[in-house]
C-alpha cells in the first residue's frame, strides 16, 4: 500500500483541546479600554479585564472572589460578620491607645 495514499487524520480537534487546556492551566488575561471622548470631554469610560483560568488556577493566584462574596456562597456572609468584628475591634484599639497616651494625672 503506498503511504501517499494513506487516510489523514485531522488533528485540527487536538490542537483545539490542546489550546483549551493550555489557556485554563496557565490563564489568559484580556484587558481593554473604551472612551467616549466629545471635544477632549471624556463622557464616558469602561475598563473591561477579563480572565479565563481553571478554578484551581484561580485559586492557586488568589482569585477565589466567589467563595466569600455572599450573593455566591453562604461563606460569604461569615467574612462580612468578620469584618465587622474587626472594624469594631480597630475601633477599641484605638480608644485604649488614646486613653494611654492620656497623662497620668488626668486619670486621677
């Protein structure tokens, strides 16, 4: 059988998963800018980032939005709470810091 005539098979479907695969393990970040400008007057600007990884990707560079922010994950509203807490207790901090600087005989 001669090899010239032998069936060719596409590899065009490979090549295809092969990218795919590629662009969600490693990432792919597209970014853009739109202005609309009328007589030098900016009257309108929209700042487009996109970013198509794995979940694991995303994870793996902090990009994990989705498991505290409450509207996609009961999680979510744990970390509000916790901020909260924090702000509350920033908050004493610095009223027991302002009362230490006070002088000691005010205290008397």
């Amino acid at each position: 059988m001669d090899n010239n005539n032998s069936i060719k098979q596409s590899t065009a479907s490979n090549s295809l998963v092969d990218v795919l695969e590629t662009v969600l393990d490693k990432g792919v970040v597209i970014a853009g800018d739109i202005q609309v400008n009328i007589a030098d007057v900016e009257l309108l600007t929209i700042k487009i980032r996109l970013m198509v990884a794995s979940v694991d990707k995303a994870k793996e560079i902090g990009m994990d939005w989705w498991e505290t922010d409450p509207h996609y994950s009961s999680k979510g509203l744990k970390v509000n709470e916790i901020q909260e807490e924090n702000e509350q207790l920033q908050d004493r901090i610095k009223q027991l810091e302002k009362r230490l600087e006070e002088p000691v005989e005010s205290k008397k």
